[in-house]
C-alpha cells in the first residue's frame, strides 16, 4: 500500500549526518514546532528536509522512538515503495550470489541493504525475517510479496521477538506467513551438519556473522583440547572436533542448546571427543580454574555485555574478568579466541582490555588476527553502528 509522504523538517546545521550517507534522525534534530512529530503516525513515511527547505531524503518516521525517522532513500526520483524494496532485494539477493555457493546466509542487513529495520536470514528454502521497526511493520506486505517474488521461498517465518519491537512500541510475536513449520533445517558449515531451529532459536536460529571467523580459525592448525564457552548449538566447538580435536567441552547456560549439541555431535560422528557442561559462563570458568584445567584452544563468544552506552563500564569490567579467566585456562602456546558483539565497545578498546586481562592472568598475550563480521553483514561505511563485530586471536607466548 502506498502512502503519501509528509515533511519531516530538521532543526538548522542538523542535516550534516544524512549528507554524510547517515540513516537516522533522532528526535531532538526534528523542528517540532514546524513539524510537530505527534502528527506522524507510527511507520508513516516522509520527506525529510532541511531547516532552510532543502529536500535531504525519503524516509518513515516513528513519533514514539528516540530514532524518530529512518532514511530509506536519498534519491528524489526513488521513494519507499513496493519497486524501491524489490530493487533493494534483487541487489541484495545478487551481491549474496556472488559471496556465497549455497543458499545459507543473512539476505538483507538493514541499513546496509538499503532496507532499514529490516533482517532476512535465508536457510535454503526458508526465511526468517525481522521486522524491526514501525516502517517495516507498516509495509510488511510489500515486504514478504516482494521476497516470494524474488526468491521463491517454501516458508516464511516472521521472527518479530527481538527486543528492537519494544522500542519501536511493537509487540513481540513469532509467526508463520507461508508454509509451515519444518522443526529444524540442516545446515553445513565446514566439515559439520548442523540442525537449526529458525522458529525458536537464538536470533533466526544461526548466527552467520562469525562463519567465516569460525572457517578462518583451522588456519592455526588443530588444537587438542578445546573449551567453547557461550556455544549456543556448538558452531565454534564442533567445529574444532571435524577438525582433529580430541576433547571438546562445549558450555552454555541452555538445557536446550547443549541437547542440540549433543545431538549434532552424534550425527556428525565426534560424539565420544565433545562433552557439555551447563551453567553460568563465569562459574564454569572459575571452576576450571580451581582444577587447574589447561586448554589449547579456549573460545569465547558471548552475546553483547555493553547494550547501551551507560552500560560501558560495567560491561568492560565484565569483558575484563571473563577474559582473564578464558586466559588462566590457556595453556602456554595455545589460542584464545575472544568476541564481542557490543556496538559501543571499539576494537581498540577490546583489544586493549584484553591486554589488561592478560596481565591480570600474568601471562604475554600476541595478537593474531582481528577481524569483524562475514560479508553476508556489510558495513555502511557512514554508519559505523553497522559495524558491531570484533573477533580476535591472541596467542599466549610460553615462557613468559
């Protein structure tokens, strides 16, 4: 459905970002008195100009968030519409093509797709799709026509439980728009088949953001005794026991994951090398501790430990203190893999904290190999938000 777009006007010197290939308005650059943004309602779209009537973008606005409008276009000629969002997807769709044999990745990425607010994960023949803000909710016919046109799928589920819906003021759901629920989908990453739940798993089942982060890391050969901690359904850890691993333990605080792990071990032959351990990341670390556990490999992979920016400091004391334990579990000459998926952590930032972990552990740590998310991920390069993804690994130098 096509709606008409009103003006959306910013305060003076507040159009410097989207001139610079920004997304988002906030609402404190938004000249309320010329255009009051209670007289939006929720996903209605918009022209967004300048406070001396310069036409910046087409974009849709939520009243009731703090990112008030989200920027869909800046080409006068091109306005959020079915044909914008089938050109989006196609585009997508080809860049996809392009990077990927198999037909196992993340469709569209927001903002850097083109599509704000919206996240498309494919498994084959199935998508699960995110409609993360009031635009997407509002368009979500255009939205789910304009996938099946373009990519013929058998199923589609609407994965409307992330947290993002709230702010937005949108209730959280999980929905199945076509076909039915097919229980898992196999996937193949590496040398391991793995079973996805795209309904009720973690995000849309998969996290394909560190796939090639877990292919690169057979570069450092195989290691023989490996802890996987925050593992989910074991991606890092399976994968090391494909690749030689003698002992893997695999933790998470999910009864539920560690049984898929479990299962995926059996059926992928490396069962009697991996074992799990359910409980609290920080506990289990401590406990390994205590017994004087030594890994060659110890993976650390958790979900984000800064959300927001006033969370900063209690978050790094946590990133702190989970790595020093990561690194009193390593065993001199062997590899920690650390991760943070926390947006307002910088890799400066995290690698120094790693540094300071490593001295608190006393050990001599040597920085490897940095790297940030799979492409299936781009990053806008105006919109450093998009680029969340840090994934280092660091040797622990013996004799130190």
């Amino acid at each position: 459905m096509q709606h008409s777009a009103a003006p959306l006007r910013l305060k003076k010197d507040q159009e410097r970002r989207l001139l610079a290939g920004h997304c988002w308005v906030y609402s404190n650059e938004v000249d309320t008195a010329a255009t009051p943004l209670s007289g939006f309602e929720p996903g209605q779209t918009a022209e967004i100009i300048s406070a001396q009537g310069r036409w910046l973008a087409h974009g849709y606005v939520n009243p009731n968030a703090l990112i008030c409008a989200r920027v869909v276009s800046d080409q006068r000629a091109h306005p959020f519409n079915s044909a914008l969002v089938l050109a989006r997807l196609h585009a997508a769709l080809a860049l996809r093509n392009r990077l990927y044999s198999q037909p196992f990745y993340r469709l569209v990425y927001g903002e850097s797709d083109g599509l704000p607010g919206l996240v498309v994960d494919r498994y084959g023949d199935l998508l699960a799709v995110q409609l993360g803000t009031a635009g997407m909710e509002r368009e979500r016919d255009w939205i789910l026509t304009a996938l099946e046109q373009v990519i013929r799928p058998r199923h589609i589920v609407l994965r409307n439980d992330a947290s993002c819906r709230a702010i937005e003021c949108l209730p959280q759901t999980i929905e199945w728009v076509l076909g039915s629920d097919p229980g898992s989908v196999e996937l193949t990453e590496g040398a391991v088949r793995y079973q996805v739940l795209p309904s009720s798993g973690q995000k849309t089942g998969w996290f394909y953001d560190q796939a090639d982060n877990r292919r690169y890391l057979t570069r450092f050969g195989t290691a023989a005794r490996v802890l996987d901690v925050f593992c989910y359904l074991g991606a890092w850890g399976l994968q090391a026991a494909a690749n030689g691993a003698k002992q893997v333990i695999c933790v998470d605080s999910s009864a539920a994951a560690l049984g898929q792990v479990e299962q995926i071990a059996q059926d992928n032959g490396v069962a009697d090398r991996v074992a799990v351990q359910r409980g609290d990341a920080f506990d289990v670390l401590r406990q390994l501790r205590d017994h004087h556990a030594q890994f060659d490999l110890v993976i650390l992979d958790p979900p984000a430990l800064i959300k927001r920016r006033k969370d900063e400091h209690e978050g790094l004391q946590a990133y702190q203190r989970l790595n020093q334990l990561g690194l009193q579990l390593v065993a001199p000459g062997g590899l920690l893999v650390s991760s943070s998926c926390s947006y307002h952590l910088s890799r400066m930032e995290f690698v120094r904290t790693v540094q300071h972990a490593a001295r608190r552990a006393h050990c001599t740590v040597q920085l490897l190999h940095s790297a940030g998310q799979s492409p299936d991920h781009p990053i806008h390069p105006a919109m450093p938000e998009t680029d969340y993804l840090k994934t280092l690994v660091f040797s622990v130098v013996p004799g130190h």
